[in-house]
C-alpha cells in the first residue's frame, strides 16, 4: 500500500534528521532527548516496514520476520517515548540553565 511507503519514507527521514541533530548538539541532556526522538522514528521505521510486508508479501516466512519487525518496532516506541518523557523535562531545565 502507498501510504505505507511514505510512512515508512518520513520516518526514515525523521530517523536520519534527529542523528544529524543528535551529533551537532553539544548538550548532555538535549542529546539524550534528541536520541529519544530518534528511536522513536526508528521504531516507527521498522513499524510501518512490517505492516507493509503483511501487504506486500503473503508467505509464512514473511509473516513471522513482520511479526517480529512488529514486536521491535513497538517495543522501540514505546521506549524511545518513555525516554523522552524522562529527559524533555530535564533538557529544558538544562537550557534555561546555559541562558
């Protein structure tokens, strides 16, 4: 399906947009959020990839790596949003601080 492909494109691109981000930024804190950020896009990635092979591809080995890439993909966003509620907090503290 179409709209999976560009799901899958904009998180992928959002991926590549917070590790460029996450390189340049000097801030402890900010780095730790902005690395959150990332590994939300990249579970939403890997998502959006293994529902679209639920489409693309109707074989069992298919099925089983979408699964998996299903369990990943989730489980890193669910991660990667517990770690932003953890550290936006304490970036913001931290950029007020450098003010």
């Amino acid at each position: 399906m179409p709209i999976f492909v560009i799901l899958i494109i904009f998180s992928l691109s959002f991926y590549l947009y917070y590790k460029i981000k996450y390189f340049r930024s000097k801030r402890p804190m900010e780095r730790k959020w902005i690395s959150a950020k990332s590994s939300i896009a990249l579970g939403s990635f890997v998502f959006f990839f293994a529902i679209n092979q639920f489409f693309i591809h109707r074989s069992t080995v298919s099925l089983i790596v979408g699964i998996v890439f299903l369990f990943v993909g989730a489980g890193s966003i669910w991660g990667g949003y517990r770690a932003h509620r953890y550290y936006f907090p304490l970036a913001v503290k931290e950029a007020e601080e450098l003010k």
